[in-house]
C-alpha cells in the first residue's frame, strides 16, 4: 500500500481502515503508536522507531523488523511467523502469546519461549491457548495438543490437524474447509456454524462435540466415532459408515485403532474382532462387552472396567493394563 506520509496513515487508520499490508515504513517514528490488530502482512519496518507503540493481535507475517526499536512495545499475540527481527530491540517488549514459525528469524540471543511466545509447529503444546481470530491456513499442526484451545473465528483453511487432541476446543464459527481432520479428537469440541465443507474427518472423535449449525458439504466421516451427545446440525442423516460409542453398541470388526476413547461406556458393547490396537481406553467401561478376537496390542487400559468381559482370543500383547486377579491368567503369555 501506497502511504506517502504518517499523516496519511493516521487519517487512513481513524477512518477505519485495517489493511496494509505490504506498506513501507522504512525509518518512520511509530513510537506510542496503536495499531492492534491491524493487518501488515509483509510490512518493512527497517530501523522504525516502535517503542512502546502497540501492535497487539496485529498480522506481522513476513514483516521486515531489522534493527528497529520495538522497546516495551506490545506485541502479545502478533503474529511473527516468518518475520525478520533480526538487530531488532526488544528490550522489555511484551510477546506473550505471539506466534512465531521455524521461518521467524530472532535477534542473536533471544528465546521466543522464554519470551512466552508459541511455536506452531507439528505436535505443538497449545492446550488452552487463545489463537481466536487467526488465519492458521495451511498450517501444519499435525498432532498439536489443542486440548481447550481457544480458536473462535479462526481461519484453518487446508490446515492440517491429523491427530490432534481439540477435545473441549472453541472452534465456534471457524473456517475448516479442506482442513485435514483425520484421526483428530474432538470430544466435547465445540464446532456451533464451523465451516467443514470437503474436510477430511476420518476416524475422528465426535463424541459429545457440537456441531450444530455446520456446514458438512462432502465432509469425509469414514469411520469417525460418535455418541448419543453429539449435536449434528438439524436433519443431518447420519452415515452408517460412523462407528456409535454407547452400552451395548454393535461395533463388531469396527477400526478403532489410536483412538481416544477415555472414560467410555461401552458396557455390553460387541467389539469382537475389533481392531482396538494402541487405542486409549482410559478409565472406559468395558463390563461384560465382547472383546472375543479383538486386537488391543500396545492399548491403555488403565482404571478400565473389563469385569465380565469375554476375552477369548484377546490380543493384549503390551497392553498397559491393571486386570483384576481373575484376569491375570487369561494374559497372553510373552518371552
């Protein structure tokens, strides 16, 4: 963008005007200046005097910040993914909540974490972090702890969240068309007017999520898991190729392999033959359910309920378990 003097920035700014993206402010006196969350993707703020000015939940993406001042500025979460900091000053600067990307180049010495700022990257721990509002587009997240995170508005367009926990995640009003979902847990997720058009859901865990209000244009559901608590938006017809968790369920063959299911009732449930392999089973129910012929290699079954339960022909080779006495005998027997 075109801005010949702060003047005009300013009287651009006042008049409501939030894009500027790309602009040069090369040497400009910003300091004491507001600017919160005013998109400057892009930006060149070589040597630029920021001290003390406010750039909070402000889009830095690609910003150039070479030797600037940014002294006690506030830059809680800007995004800095694949800014240049480098020379620049941050003495006393607030970033806590700032993201940053393997691409971010900091001044010589400076830990981002230290700094409270957040790393997106693949299995990054953002359990309960408050990322509302970002555009997280193609972003690689890709088993990221989630768990609680705050992301209401957010843009994760072809973002890839394989196997992420979002278990009691806001994801109100997000934009997740072609984002890659599968295998991600969703348990008690809220998703209420989440865009899910052509995204990819299986194997996922919706078990008591809310999804009313989505928009499920050929949304892949291949084997995800539900339960009598998932909200599907009004009329939705629920695919048989989803696995329902509940007493007495028919899950008979069902893959259900590296799923979360702590804390389940499947009480009764037919599992026979199931695959159940490295599953987390946590504290789940399992009293008098028909395990005959399933495969739980590697799962958790710590604090699980497995009274009555038909384990004939049970795989439960290095299964992290804790059966009752009664059951120790019917363990497979390892050298």
């Amino acid at each position: 963008m075109t801005i010949k003097t702060l003047e005009n920035l300013w009287t651009a700014f006042a008049a409501g005007e939030r894009d500027f993206a790309g602009i040069n402010l090369a040497g400009a006196d910003l300091h004491h200046w507001s600017l919160i969350k005013v998109d400057l993707w892009g930006a060149d703020f070589t040597q630029a005097n920021l001290t003390r000015a406010s750039l909070r939940r402000a889009n830095l993406k690609e910003a150039q910040f070479t030797g600037a001042n940014l002294t006690e500025a506030d830059l809680r979460w800007a995004d800095l993914r694949d800014a240049i900091l480098v020379g620049a000053d941050l003495s006393e600067a607030r970033l806590e909540g700032a993201l940053y990307n393997l691409h971010t180049q900091f001044p010589q010495g400076f830990c981002p974490k230290q700094a409270g700022l957040w790393h997106l990257k693949p299995q990054a721990n953002l359990a309960a972090k408050d990322l509302r509002d970002h555009d997280l587009s193609s972003t690689d997240l890709t088993r990221a702890d989630l768990c609680g995170a705050l992301l209401i508005n957010s843009q994760l367009f072809g973002a890839v969240l394989s196997g992420a926990n979002l278990s009691s995640a806001l994801l109100g009003n997000c934009d997740l068309r072609y984002a890659d979902l599968s295998g991600a847990t969703l348990m008690l997720a809220d998703l209420g007017q989440a865009n899910l058009s052509y995204a990819d859901l299986r194997r996922a865990n919706l078990i008591g999520a809310n999804l009313q209000g989505c928009q499920l244009t050929e949304t892949n559901l291949q084997g995800a898991i539900y339960s009598d608590s998932t909200q599907f938006p009004t009329g939705f017809q629920i695919p048989t190729s989803l696995y329902r968790i509940a007493p007495r369920a028919s899950l008979w063959g069902a893959d259900l392999s590296e799923t979360r299911l702590t804390g389940v009732d499947l009480r009764g449930a037919n599992l026979a033959g199931a695959n159940l392999m490295y599953a987390d089973l946590w504290g789940a129910c399992l009293a008098n359910a028909d395990l005959s012929g399933a495969n739980l290699l590697g799962a958790n079954l710590l604090g699980t309920d497995l009274a009555g339960a038909n384990l004939e022909h049970t795989n439960l080779l290095q299964a992290i378990i804790d059966l009752p006495s009664e059951l120790e005998t019917m363990l497979p027997m390892t050298s």
